[in-house]
C-alpha cells in the first residue's frame, strides 16, 4: 500500500545512512582549472601526467591540464578559503525574478541569470515579431519557469504535470522530452538540458517560450494556431541570440528537409497545413520550420504581417477549399503550386555551398558515407549534423554524419557517446538496455579521451553492469562508475550516476546492505553524498523496502537531523502506512516552518480526513483554500484539487 500512495511528499527526499567505515577519508585533493576539487586518498606526479589514487582505483589527469593551478601534491584543509565550495552539490531550489520571469530552480545563480538575460531580451524582441501589445502583456507578467539541473527531477515532473505527451506522441518522444509548456498551469517546464552538454544558449528554454507566446498570442487576439505553425515557430525562433536580426538556420530542421526534397518526397503547403493537433508525424516540425523561415524571409518579411491576420480566420479542421484560397492571398500567390515551388527552392538556397553533400535522402547518405578523409571543415559540419539530428532523434542519418565527422578527425568524447547513443537509439534501445557492441566501443573510447567525464563514465558504466555476469564484473562497472562521482561537474547528473553507482556496489559485493553499500560510497566520494542518500531513497523504493525507509528516516525525526525534504517524505510514509495520526501532526509541523510549501495541504486534510478528524479535517480544507487564493496562479489547478476532497 506504501507504495501506491507516496505521490508529491517523497520527491526529493534526502537519508543520512549509519556510517560504516571502509576507506580512508580522501584527504589529498587536485584542483582543475575549471574549479572542480578532485578528491582522493594519495597524489603522484611525474613529467606528463598527474595520478589521483582513490578508492574506486587511478584517476589519471594529463599534466598540460593542470597547467597554471596550485601543486596538486599538498592536502588542502577542508575550511580553507582557497578550496570551492563542494561543486556536485544541487543548489537549494530558489526563486529568481526578472522583468519578464520568474524562474524557480535549482540552478547556479549564473545559469539562472544566464536565462533571466536571455528569456526577457527574446520576449521584448518578440513582441515585436508578433505585434503584441506590450501594456496588455505586462499586465499577466511575470510568466513562470519551473527549471531543473537533474533530468530525474524534470521527468517526474513531467509524468505528474503532463502525462499525456506520451499518450499522444509515444514514449520514445516522451522519453526524448526535455521541456513543455502547460497552458493550464501557465507554467514553463524545462530540464536545463543545454547546461548539461556545457552550452550556454537556452535552446529549449527559446523553444518552449515561444508556445507560452503563441498562447498568449492566441488568448489576446484570437488567432488559431495550426500544428505546423505552433512547432514551426518553436523551432524557428529556438536558435535565436540577443543582438541578431534573425534566428540562424536550425541545422537538424534544414538537413531533414532538403533530404525529403532531395528524394522526391517534398510535403505541399497545404497537405503540411491539414496536419491536425490529435495527430503526430514528427515531421510538422521540420516542414513547419522551413514554411516559417520562408514566411519571415521571403521578400524581406512582407509576408509575415499578413499571415498573422490569416490566422485569425482559421478553422479547427483540414483547411477548406475557401480557407486554403485566402491563405495563398494573404502570402501573395494564386496557385498554391507556385507557393510550393518558391518555398522549396528558398530552403534549397540554404544549402552550403561547394561539394559537401547535405540532406538525409539516400544519395545524400550515401555521399557522406563515401567519403574515406573529409576535410576538417567538413569534418566539423559533421559533427554539427550529426549531434543535431542526434538530439531531434533522427538517429541513421546521424550516425551517417558522426561516422564520418570521426573520419574527418573530429574526435571528441561527447562526439562518441552521441555516436553511441544514435547507435542504440536506432534499434529502439532505452538507456538501461544492453546496446550493441559497436556502441559500447565508443563509450570505451570516450573515457579514454576525456577521464574526466562524469557522462561518459556514466554510459559506459551503466553498459558494463548491465553486461555484468559476475560479482568481479559489477565491481568494473563501480569503479568505472565512482570515479565518475569523483569528477562530477555542477551540470552533470549526480542523481541517476549515483543510482547506479550505488546499484553496481550492491551487485559487486552481495554480502553488503544497501545502507552499507552507500556508506561506502559517501566515504569514497564525499562530494557526491547528497546525490547518493537521494539515490539510496529511489534504490529502497524500487525494492519496495517501505519500512526500512520508514524506520531510518523516524529516527533522523527523532535525534532532530532530518532536514524539511526528509520529514515531508516521513510523513507520507506514516500516510501510506495509515498512521495518520502521525502524519497529520507531521504535516501541521511542516507547513508552520513553510506556509509555502503548499503541495503538503491536500496530504494533511486527507490524513485528517482518514483518522475520523472530519471537522479538523474541514478546517484545514478552509485554511488550505485561503492560503491558495493568494498563491500564484499557476497553483489553480492544486485548489481545484483540494476543493475535491470529499470529508465524511
């Protein structure tokens, strides 16, 4: 039963296991230039390369990266000033404010101030682009942003907020998702999936605004938006920067069609045009973008303003003979053949010029393929190919380009867990499935380049473990793991690199508990502890051990060590396991430290509500409703909610 109803109150719980020693401190720590502290039990140098020895076995770091840092062979004190603060720690989720946004996250002050920059710059642009009107936008100003650095942390958010882009679109796209819009909840999700490959431009952030502004758009003036121009337009302004006249092409979009119209399967503006919203090809947002890069460029624009008041005159349905006919007026064309045959060659011009083949038709691929030594310029117009159809999941052609932007002598390590990734992605393969070997060969080649990766220590491995037929074979897959913990980066995934860790510990040594096995990974990498008592909370789940996880968490409660997130997860296990008692006053605690914290109310009126309280459980309905009704409005649909529940 536990298991069914924790809902809400375990996200993001945090356990502090009993300590059991079974490595040295790691006392010696190595500096990098890019402020990680590497630490570790002992440090030997030589001429070339500097060697971090901890428990998980060598971390070797080439001596050229060390270059202009303090000697890495002297221990530094824990409280010096000199040492970052710990930099795998997630940040506190907070709140930032801007004039156009509120973003609450648990991002870095920069990387938050990074998308407050950019996000309002894009707005005020848009609104030009879009003709609002700015008193009219001001006033349902500030649009919310819920942004998350662990991509475990947005997916359970998505699957509780919007479960029906799997319904509607498959689990493979699903799974691919890293932002969405909730027109209900006029709330921005995102994963900061951009930081997490180190860019610094918010792609999906760009994408997903643009369909709060679509809506917006559509709310102020009536215009309907088709599915070509809502994708359409997300694509288009994704690439767009501060300073610039127009978004730069987006490569994956160009590429997919040019291929199309290469092979003979151009799409008609109008078949693009009858593509309704129940229905999901995947190719409207290709197709929409060029449709929309020809409308904002063609003829300097001219066809733009009018498009928008077509717009207004759009039906739900496939466009009707007399809609299509004023469509192809209000861009200035007569036969829609003429529209086609403009509009294709406008994307055609696109192409680079020279010899390099570029498209996805089979001539095109097989043009790539051919050749045995690009040149380095080709070589890195690959590699921009390939990791954008990569991440739009078009993933043979990707493999076509990243093959032979590797043969050009682009050579990477993200270039080979990208390759590695289309590779296993192409036979319908999920992260926590066996992926061929041609792919875990890559993932081998990528720590080998760049020992300092967390994600490629991560896909590799996971690979390994789940390989794994040997306790000696699990322990591989651990070190290669923990090291791993050891060079994590703030924008890595601690959460899910932790989970396997502590999955592998439990696989290579049988004999351990999971408490045992994760009090020798805090001891092993300290820096990682946070991510680890996290995972240890998902590992116990999984197994479904309720009442371990109950009865640790209880005596955290008791001794007066647990923190907020841990008590809220304590006190929907005491809901779970029909101590409502409990519960109940748990939760009462909670939201007297965090009147803010009202995702706890619904929790406290049904525990009230289940242990007989019926008129406590009424007054805290009442109190629960006034405390939302000055809350932001992104809550509504939590009131409606509450307002649901049912007291006997």
């Amino acid at each position: 039963m536990i298991g069914r109803v924790l809902g809400w109150a375990l996200c993001g719980a945090l356990f502090a296991a009993t300590f059991v020693p079974a490595v040295a401190a790691p006392e010696a720590r190595l500096r990098l230039p890019d402020g990680r502290v590497l630490r570790g039990l002992e440090i030997r140098r030589s001429k070339s390369e500097v060697v971090l020895e901890t428990a998980f076995g060598d971390l070797s770091v080439a001596a050229d990266r060390l270059l202009g840092t303090p000697a890495p062979d002297s221990p530094t004190a824990p409280d010096s000033p000199t040492v970052p603060a710990d930099p795998v720690r997630p940040d506190e989720p907070r709140e930032t404010k801007s004039r156009w946004w509120v973003i609450e996250s648990d991002l870095g002050a920069r990387r938050a101030e990074t998308y407050h920059a950019h996000l309002d710059a894009f707005v005020d642009w848009m609104i030009g682009v879009y003709h609002l009107d700015r008193e009219r936008l001001e006033r349902t100003a500030p649009f919310r942003m819920e942004a998350f650095r662990a991509r475990d942390d947005f997916k359970r958010v998505q699957d509780a907020v919007a479960p029906g882009i799997a319904a509607a679109k498959g689990k493979g796209f699903a799974e691919g998702v890293a932002g969405f819009y909730d027109p209900g909840r006029g709330v921005v999700y995102l994963w900061d999936v951009d930081g997490t490959r180190g860019e610094s431009h918010p792609t999906t952030a760009l994408h997903e605004t643009t369909h709060l502004l679509n809506h917006h758009l559509s709310r102020a003036t009536g215009i309907r938006f088709p599915v070509w121009f809502e994708e359409g337009t997300a694509v288009y302004f994704q690439t767009w920067t501060p300073g610039v006249e127009e978004p730069e092409p987006h490569l994956a979009a160009l590429v997919s069609v040019v291929g199309w119209l290469e092979s003979g399967t151009a799409l008609t503006n109008r078949a693009l045009r009858s593509v309704p919203y129940a229905d999901f090809h995947s190719d409207e947002y290709a197709w929409g973008w060029s449709l929309v890069h020809f409308l904002r460029r063609h003829e300097k624009g001219k066809l733009w303003a009018p498009l928008l008041d077509h717009l207004r005159t759009v039906g739900d349905g496939a466009p009707t003979d007399s809609e299509h006919r004023r469509f192809l007026k209000s861009v200035g064309y007569r036969e829609g053949e003429a529209l086609d045959r403009d509009w294709h060659a406008h994307v055609l011009a696109l192409k680079p010029e020279g010899r390099t083949p570029l498209g996805t038709s089979p001539e095109s691929l097989a043009a790539v393929a051919a050749l045995e030594a690009p040149t380095p310029e080709q070589a890195a117009l690959f590699a921009r190919l390939g990791r954008s159809f990569a991440s739009s999941g078009i993933h043979r052609p990707a493999i076509t380009y990243l093959r032979a932007a590797l043969r050009g002598g682009e050579d990477g390590a993200d270039l080979h867990v990208v390759l590695a990734t289309a590779l296993a992605s192409a036979e319908g393969l999920a992260l926590d499935e066996v992926w061929p070997q041609d792919a875990f060969r890559h993932l081998e080649r990528a720590v080998d380049l760049d020992p300092l990766s967390a994600p490629a220590r991560l896909a590799c491995g996971r690979q390994m473990l789940l390989c794994a037929r040997t306790p000696e074979e699990a322990g591989n897959a651990r070190d290669v793991l923990g090291l791993g913990l050891i060079v994590l980066r703030p924008v890595d995934d601690a959460k899910t690199l932790a989970r396997w860790t502590l999955r592998a510990t439990v696989e290579a040594e049988p004999d351990l508990s999971p408490e045992q096995a994760l009090a020798r990974l805090e001891d092993a990498a300290p820096g990682a502890a946070a991510a680890l008592r996290s995972a240890w909370i998902y590992f116990l789940q999984e197994r479904e051990e309720w009442e371990i996880l109950l009865e640790a968490l209880a005596a955290r409660e008791a001794a007066g060590r647990a923190g907020f997130e841990e008590r809220a997860t304590l006190a929907g296990l005491y809901r779970a396991s029909d101590r409502n008692e409990e519960a109940a006053t748990l939760y009462r605690a909670l939201l007297a430290e965090r009147p803010d914290a009202y995702f706890l109310w619904p929790h406290l009126v049904r525990s009230l509500a289940a242990d007989g309280r019926a008129e406590e459980a009424r007054t805290a309905k009442a109190e629960a409703l006034e405390a939302l009704r000055v809350a932001p409005p992104s809550l509504a649909p939590l009131a409606r909610a509450i307002e649901r529940i049912r007291i006997r």
